[in-house]
C-alpha cells in the first residue's frame, strides 16, 4: 500500500510560508508538516524524524522543502539537512531549497530567455546580479555558455558573484562591471542582446533612454514586481511583448512559468528519495515548459 505523501516544510522565518504550503498542495504533498524559525542546530531531529520513520523503499514518499525569505539561511540549512542523511543505508529523503522563491524565478526567467535566444551565444547582462535571484541567473545562463555581464553598484560585490560561479563552473565566461551610476550605462549595454534585471524593488536599474540606445538588444526580463520596473518602460505584465525591436517580460510575466516550475519540482520530490533539487536541477525541469 503506498504511503501518504509528506512534504516537511523547514523555514527559516518564524512563520512558515503560507504560498509555499499552497503550492504543495496543488503539487500533491497530501501532508504538509511545516516548521518556523528553523536554524542548522534544529535541524538534526527533524531529519532524523524523516529518514527513521519509513523503510527506505518508502522514503520516496517523505521530502523536505526549505523555504524563507533569507536565501543565505536556507543554504545553510540544506547543507546541515544533507549532513543528517545517512544515503549508504538508504536513508534519505528527496530535498529541494527555494528560500524567496529564488532558484524557481531564476529559472523561468533564463527559460523565458531561451525561448527566444540561443543562450550558448548569448551576451548577457544581469543586473542586480549579485543578489540571490540574479546571482542564480547569472550562474544557470554561464552554465548555458552565454557570457554574462554581472552588474553591480559594487564593483567588488560583483567580482565576488563572478568568484563564486567559477567556482562552480570553471569555464564560466563571467565579467564584473561597475553600473554605480548612469555614465556606467552604456558600457555595461555595450553588445548585450539580453538583460534581464534583479536587483531591489524600488530601483530603476536600466532606463529607457539607455536601453533604447542600445541597438544590440533583443530581449528583456525585468523581475520586479513592484513599481517602479527594474527597467523602465516594462509592465509587469508583459509576457513576449516587443518593445523597441526587443521581446520583453515582467514579473507576473514570467510568473506563470515560475508557477508551474514549482508545482513541477515539488511533484517530482516524490518520485524517488536521492534527488537535491538546487537552482542547475530546478532549471532542467524548467525546460519542460
């Protein structure tokens, strides 16, 4: 007899997320288990809770999800969850880390990219690219083998993101670039054909006047959704629209597709108990869409 389906909800806020519980449920999860305020010293007997319970031919239907605002603090709790598996026995469980949403948006956004680019020729720039969503984005279209502009306020901040993907991926075509101020526009643009823009809500990171002098560009992915947009002259809701010679996407935009990534990755928890879903993997179920 197959065994309820039990989804174990591990968030780093002290409550934990309403959205994502939804999303689970619409994905399947039949139990949802959800723990707030979840730090790596509380860690262990929850995974401990998980992995003894069932016999390891059954653990396919127990999985952990890690959430929460602060995407640092969810890292750090799926690397102590990975400590506490014991895999050798079999005994582990299927984990996938989305803390704000991150590894899900990034990965619709460079899909919705792909769709109208070839990202192993692509030359990108992403703005706001050393935060946790551009940082994924810059690392998921490096590993497509696009050269990618990381742009920062931060010259160091950027360096630092570009550090990091290479750590990952050694033959990543990664490049830092100040865009501090508006004179720094223009040589950040400078052969780009894609931008897609993450960084705070609240910032105008490209505006208009910048991006329509720029010849090269034919696609656009602004992530914010709240006024003003990223890059100026996209709505929010724009889904393939073109603007200027470029194809444009907004938040609610790509949106849609990081929904049905999300219910997607959380269905395939399920199927086995080996699986550690993180941005590269969330991103191959992506291209089902």
């Amino acid at each position: 007899m197959e065994k309820t389906k039990i989804l174990v909800q591990l968030d780093t806020d002290p409550y934990s997320s309403v959205f994502d519980r939804v999303v689970a449920v619409d994905a399947g999860a039949q139990q949802i288990f959800s723990y707030g305020s979840v730090t790596p010293e509380r860690v262990q007997p929850l995974v401990h809770g998980c992995i003894f319970t069932r016999g390891p031919k059954d653990l396919k239907n127990t999985a952990i999800f890690i959430g929460g605002s602060d995407v640092s603090a969810g890292e750090k709790v799926l690397d102590e969850v990975k400590r506490h598996l014991i895999p050798d026995y079999g005994l582990r469980v299927s984990l996938m880390l989305d803390s704000n949403g991150a590894n899900t948006t990034a990965a619709a956004a460079v899909r919705a990219a792909s769709k109208h680019l070839d990202l192993g020729q692509a030359k990108a720039l992403v703005l706001g690219g050393t935060g946790p969503v551009g940082l994924r984005v810059a690392r998921l279209l490096a590993n497509a083998g696009a050269h990618v502009r990381i742009g920062s306020r931060s010259l160091e901040r950027a360096e630092s993101a570009c550090r990091a993907i290479r750590v990952i991926n050694h033959s990543a075509k990664v490049e830092a670039i100040s865009v501090a101020n508006s004179s720094d526009g223009p040589t950040a643009l400078k052969g780009r054909d894609l931008v897609i823009a993450a960084g705070a809500a609240g910032a105008v990171l490209l505006p208009k006047r910048l991006r329509q002098s720029c010849e090269t560009l034919r696609v656009l992915i602004d992530l914010n959704a709240v006024p003003p947009a990223g890059i100026e002259g996209i709505e929010v809701t724009d889904k393939g629209v073109v603007r200027e010679n470029a194809v444009c996407f907004g938040a609610i935009g790509v949106g849609d597709t990081k929904m049905k990534i999300h219910k997607a990755a959380l269905f395939q928890l399920f199927e086995s108990n080996d699986q550690v879903l993180d941005a590269e993997e969330i991103y191959e179920i992506a291209k089902r869409f």
